[in-house]
C-alpha cells in the first residue's frame, strides 16, 4: 500500500493525539465560546453537535480514507486513486497552497498566544501592583511589529524545530505532551471556573436550549453558524487530516477513529465554554462581544479573581497547546508533501519551508501597522484576506471536491471509499448512506460555500 520507506506513528494513541491535535485549534478555544455567546449559547451547541455528526465525520472519514488507501499526501494521493487521464490531483496543489496561506496567518495568531502567556507569566500586565490597561495591550501589541515579528518567527521555529527530529520522536512526541496537557488544564480551568459566584448562570445559558433566545437572534442564523463551526472545526477539506491517514495501518476502521477525534475536539470545544461562560457571568460581562473576548476581557476577569496572574499563566498555555498542535500539524503536512510530491529529503524540506514561512509570515505580522493601509476587497487586512482565502474558499471547496471524488463514479468511487473505511476492527459504516452521501452532504457544504462568498 506504501510506496517507498515513511515513518509512521509509535502508537495509535500518537495517531489519535496529533489528528486531534490537527483538528483542535484556536477555533475550538477562542472561536466556539463567541460564536456559541453570539447564537444563543444552548441551542447553538445544540445544532453544532448535529451537524458534526452529519457532516464533519462523514467528511473526515472521506479524507482519512483517501490518505491511508494512497499511503500519500494530496498530490500523488489523488494521482494514484484517480482513473488514467483524470485530473483530480490538480486540487492536490491547491490543498498544498491552502496549507502556505493557513500557516502564513496562523502562526501570527499563535504567536499572540504565545506573548500573552509570557505576560501573564512574568507579570506585565500588574505594574506596582496595579491593573495595566488590558484593552488598550492588545492594541499596542499589533501597532508593534518588533515585539509580534519575534513571537511569530519563534512560532515558526519552535514548529519546525519539532519536526527536524521526525513523526515519531519529534511529532508524536510533542504533540502527545501538549494534547494530554491541554486537557490537564482544561479540567483545571473549568473547576476553577465554576467555583465562581454566578457561574451557574453562565452554564445554563451556555449548555441548556432556550429557543425564545434563539428566534430572537434569528434561528436561521443559529443554524447557518453551527453548520459552519461544526464543519470547520475538524480542519477538514485541506489535506491536513488526510496526510495522517496516510501514516495508518489497517487494524481499525476510520468511522470509529473519526468519531475518537471528532469527540476529543468537541470535549475541547464545550470544556472552553464551561472555563469562559461561567467567569463572563460572574463578573457581570458580555459573553457575545466576539473575538476582543480572548485579549482583552478575558486577561482583565484573570487579573481581578483572587491568584488571576496564575489562572491567566495556565489559560495562556492551553491557549498556545491549542495553537501550537495545529501548527506543528499542518507544518507535517506541508513537510512530508513536499517530500512526496518533489522527491527531496525530510530535512530538506524542513529546512526550505521553514526559510519560507519565516519570510512569508511578515506581511501578516506587518499588516497591522507598517502595511496597515493595505487593503483587499471588503477592506481586509492582509490576515483577514489571508483568512478569507483559506476559510471560505479553500476549505469548503474543498471538502466538496473530495466528497464528490470519493462517492461519485466520475472519482475514486464510492464502493472503493465504503471499502477502506471499513477495512479493520470496530465501527462500521453502513453502506445505506450512499445516496445521503452523493446528495445531502455536497447540498449541506454548497451552502456553507454561499455563506462564506458573503463573507
């Protein structure tokens, strides 16, 4: 099935980490909390879970498939599933290009995450021994291109620093550490959380259904961004998922697995509500107000609970695990892709695509201030356009091409697809959600396509 010698994982539990890794993200412990706050919290949660279920696993299974089948990344994997004279794998570069850009933004991002960390940890944010403007440090941080261009370019390094030791010892290894420390300290957060005077309040409107609260903001807005979240959540539609398929033997069928992921990130998703709802409840804040939740309100709830230096030091950490998981993840794809498609060595291509996203990072980070003034349609900053490209574009069409490759007869087929998902130990996917398959599902994506051209 593998075509040359490939490292693989130590352990299934490595596979299971580093996937979920992949797929747990910032949009998990930052993005979810809000877009939950701003749809009514409840009912929200409510859509998000079924819409994962019918979209986000089928979807995973699709490019597990395709990548354990192939034994190869986007571009030869789609080379060798395809019949003679198809065309397919040219979506295989632009997964390859989607992963550059993802990683062009995302390691800005992660950076933030990583400088908030070192500022609760070293205590800039009380200054003899009174509260520092939290609103206006975010702020200051991206008018500051020396400060945000040094965290982003350690991102960068730190990530393929990892990877210069391999998928097992370097990979596996980091990623298995960070995982079961996220979830350490998710745990420890949401205790800490509901300890907190109100923050019942914040539970019940986080978790429990209110649909007076729901049809006030729109229902079908509700639903409209739950489909969304539940779908990008998993990262899937770029090859990033797909490439770990690729390092997997046969023991276990890849419904189960995907459900395995799918939950680790749901756990991670609903644990970051449970830390975040509670505390904006309790200190009286708005838990709609959108991204500003994450750098500025947030570090000011930290810094006015009792030890908050403390409970801002760990909530930082989770933050740049999170980050970090999905950097390495993606960095892996983008490293062992090129090593399949142009025949190079792993540390060739670790040492090339480090240069390059070191460099091709800078306009993001410049883009706040010495390049602030430009522009794209919608008047995006560099980020957003960044952004734009890969969430809305890239992604959901994605997702789309290879549902249609791996259940249509134009493609790989759905019979071939239905095999290797079923090949192994555990559960099974039915053959009966065939035409589920080939008409639901690519109907449910094109209408998040829709959604994210109004973006």
């Amino acid at each position: 099935m593998i075509e040359g010698k490939r490292e693989s994982f130590g352990s299934r539990l490595g596979f299971i980490l580093v996937s979920a890794g992949c797929a747990i993200g910032i949009g998990n412990v930052w993005k979810f909390p809000y877009v939950a706050g701003q749809n009514g919290g409840g009912v929200f949660v409510l859509f998000y879970l079924l819409f994962l279920v019918v979209m986000g696993i089928p979807v995973m299974t699709m490019e597990l498939a395709m990548g354990r089948r192939s034994g190869l990344t986007m571009v030869k994997g789609y080379k060798k599933l395809e019949k003679s004279g198809q065309k397919w794998h040219i979506h295989g570069w632009v997964c390859l290009a989607g992963c550059y850009i993802l990683m062009m933004y995302y390691t800005t991002v992660s950076g933030w995450m990583m400088d908030y960390f070192a500022r609760f940890a070293t205590g800039r944010f009380i200054n003899n021994e009174s509260v520092v403007d939290v609103s206006s440090s975010f702020e200051n941080l991206l008018a500051d291109p020396l400060e945000m261009g040094i965290f982003t370019v350690l991102t960068v390094l730190f990530g393929f620093g990892v990877l210069s030791f391999g998928v097992k010892n370097g990979l596996e290894k980091v990623n298995k550490f960070m995982m079961i420390g996220l979830l350490t300290l998710l745990a420890v957060l949401a205790v800490n959380s509901l300890r907190l005077e109100g923050a019942m309040e914040g539970l019940k409107f986080f978790l429990f259904p209110n649909w007076e609260r729901a049809m006030n903001v729109g229902l079908g807005k509700v639903i409209s961004s739950a489909m969304n979240q539940a779908f990008f959540t998993l990262s899937i539609g770029m090859g990033s998922i797909e490439v770990f398929g690729s390092y997997m033997d046969n023991k276990k069928r890849l419904t189960g697995e995907s459900i395995t992921i799918a939950a680790l990130d749901t756990i991670v998703a609903i644990m970051s509500g449970i830390i975040i709802f509670p505390a904006c409840f309790a200190y009286g804040v708005e838990p709609a107000q959108g991204p500003s939740l994450i750098f500025a309100t947030l570090p000011e709830i930290f810094i006015n609970m009792p030890f908050g230096r403390l409970w801002g030091t760990l909530f930082f950490i989770l933050m740049t695990f999170a980050s970090f998981s999905t950097v390495t993840a993606v960095f892996e794809n983008i490293v062992i892709s090129v090593v399949d498609t142009f025949g190079i060595k792993r540390t060739t291509s670790v040492i090339i695509n480090c240069i390059f996203l070191v460099v091709s990072s800078i306009p993001c980070v410049l883009g706040f201030n010495v390049l602030k003034n430009m522009t794209f349609f919608g008047n995006k900053n560099v980020l957003d356009f960044e952004d734009y490209l890969v969430s809305n574009l890239i992604l959901p069409t994605g997702a789309l091409v290879m549902v249609l490759f791996c259940v249509t007869g134009f493609g790989w087929g759905f019979d071939n697809y239905l095999k290797e998902v079923n090949t192994g130990e555990g559960i099974k996917m039915p053959s009966a959600l065939k035409y589920f398959y080939r008409i639901v599902l690519p109907v449910l994506i094109f209408i998040i396509i829709i959604n994210g051209l109004k973006g």
